[in-house]
C-alpha cells in the first residue's frame, strides 16, 4: 500500500476565506439573476388568490367543526355521557 502524496498542498488560511468571500459573492449574484427570471403577479391576480385561499380555508374550518360535532356526539353515545 502506498503512502499518500505528501506534495499535495492545502490552500491556506487566507486562501480558504478569499474562495469564501467568491463563494458568497457568486451566490449573491446568481441568486440576483433568478429572481429577474420570475414573473411577478398583478396586484388582481394576487387579490384574487388570496381571496380563494380565505375562503378554502373557511370551508376546511367548518367541515373539521361538523365532523368535530359529528364524532364527539358518536363517542358521547357510546361511553354514555
């Protein structure tokens, strides 16, 4: 088995920080020229989706308070309450 190659370097300390920073830097740009991709809604469109998320969620409220009701009275009968 041989010996791993000593004459391999790791970068330094200052190095290592300077790859960091470009790191930090080129996420920083990317992430910019994602966002210039996405297509933004209109103030209707984003009125109207949040009226349609009120609403189902409205109608999710009142079904899970029936069924509450609906099971509660089940148990209550059967232990007699």
């Amino acid at each position: 088995m041989e010996m791993a190659d000593k004459s391999v370097k790791k970068p330094g300390f200052f190095a290592r920080v300077k790859n960091t920073f470009t790191r930090i830097g080129k996420y920083f740009r990317d992430t910019r020229g994602e966002l210039k991709k996405v297509v933004w809604p209109t103030k209707k469109q984003a009125l109207n989706s949040t009226g349609v998320v009120i609403v189902v969620v409205i109608v999710a409220a009142l079904v899970m308070i029936l069924l509450d009701a609906v099971f509660g009275g089940i148990v209550r009968l059967m232990i007699g309450v």
